[in-house]
C-alpha cells in the first residue's frame, strides 16, 4: 500500500512540474509579445545614418579626349585618330526606386565630336599614306545610371544607348554617298563626381560600339558585304550644377 501511494505522488510531481513550468514559458511569451504590439512599433522613431538624397536635377557640360575609330569585318590597313573636339549638354535625374533605394539615375544630352578613322594605303614597300576621314557628327546618348553617395563623392556607373547625325566633314566633295549618316549603338560609362553644392565636378571614361555600318556594306561588292562599325572611347571632365532635391526625412 505505501509503494503505490509513493508510486502516485512520484507521478504527481512528474506531471505537475512540466505543466507548472509551461505556465511560466506562456507567461514570459506573452508578455514579450505585448511589449513587441503593433502600437510599440508605431511609436518607434526611424534611425536614418545620413540625408541620403532621395532624388535632384542636375544640368551640366561636358568636354572629352576622344579616340575613334572604325572596325571592319575584311582586313585592311586602318588606325583610329584622336580628337578634342567634344562638347556636350547634359541633363541628369538622380531618383530613387520604390521611394527608398536612392542608387539609380537617367541622363541625356546632346554632344558634338568627331568619328571616323584613319585609311593607311601601301605606295611602296613599307611606305605608307594616311588619310583621314574624319566626320563632324552629333551625338544624342541616353544613359541608366547606378550611383552610391559616399560623402562628398559620388561614384557612377551607367548603361544604355545612343543615335548619332554626321553633319559635316573635311574631306573633299564633302561626306561621300556611301557614308551612313545615321547611326546608333550602345555604351557604357564609369566616372566619380565631387559635390561641391550647388556644382559637381564629373570625371568619367565612356565607350560606344554603333550597331549600324559606318560605310555602305556594298560599296566594293554586291556579294561580299564589308560590315563597319563606328566606335569610340572617350575621357570627359564635366561641370554640373544641382538644381535642387528631395531628401530623406526623419519621422518625429
């Protein structure tokens, strides 16, 4: 008789004590939730490091040292020049996506430079002549851009396209008919900015590879087209002036 009496205040205790310790655990659980409510967040102030430009304006010019040059698909004697003659007007919309990742930016302009390449003919052995065909041409590019603010420096990549007019030349008898004066391609573009507000300060390096034939594909032959591709890398230095912008505000 005494060992199952023993046998059941044993089995009391085993079953009381879980239970008495679950009461403790839900009570904790509920109390950290009451704490963590709906209403706690929304009280909560928002911890912003910096002012984080959400998004500004920005107009500028630009003005670059070119290199340009012409690939051909049919091997021939060619070299690319070099050029100083780039100018350019640029607007810039720095912007944010979804109200609050402000890394992302357009940019368009409108700039004057020169494309072409440089023709090398053989006269004699090891004796060459150059000629340049070199054209005045307008450029409108077209830019998406990915930026990250680091204090008083800006840091930009871009990505996008751009059409082009050649307008003028020097050669003689003016831009042959077999030159394309419309073009368009692709380019990309790197640089940093210095924030000197209200006026940046840009240095960037920009590549554009044209997608349409510089040259007629059938200028030597209706059966074996030569394929010409207009490129161009350029070094620019830019000044731009900040028209103003929306910042990041902390909640009260």
């Amino acid at each position: 008789m005494k060992i199952i009496k023993f046998t059941i205040f044993l089995l009391g205790i085993i079953l009381f004590v879980p239970y008495a310790s679950g009461q403790n655990v839900v009570s904790e659980e509920e109390a950290a939730l009451k704490e963590f409510d709906m209403n706690s967040f929304a009280q909560a102030q928002t911890k912003i490091k910096d002012s984080t430009i959400l998004y500004q304006h920005l107009v500028g010019v630009k003005w670059g040292y070119a290199m340009s040059n012409v690939a051909f698909s049919q091997s021939g004697k060619h070299k690319g020049f070099t050029s100083t003659k780039n100018f350019g007007l640029y607007y810039t919309y720095l912007h944010s996506m979804l109200g609050n990742m402000p890394y992302f930016g357009i940019q368009f302009g409108l700039e004057s430079t020169e494309m072409g390449y440089t023709h090398v003919t053989e006269i004699e052995e090891n004796v060459f002549e150059e000629a340049e065909q070199r054209y005045s041409a307008i450029v409108f590019p077209l830019i998406a851009l990915f930026r990250v603010d680091i204090s008083k420096i800006r840091l930009m990549l871009g990505v996008g396209g751009y059409g082009s007019y050649i307008y003028d030349t020097q050669l003689p008898g003016g831009i042959p008919e077999t030159t394309n004066k419309m073009g368009f391609g692709i380019m990309g573009q790197g640089g940093f900015a210095i924030k000197l507000h209200p006026v940046e300060l840009h240095l960037e390096a920009s590549y554009r590879y044209g997608f349409t034939h510089f040259v007629d594909p059938t200028i030597y032959s209706d059966l074996y087209w030569l394929y010409t591709h207009q490129n161009q890398l350029e070094i620019s230095v830019g000044v731009h002036y900040n028209l103003g912008g929306k910042y990041y505000k902390k909640k009260k």
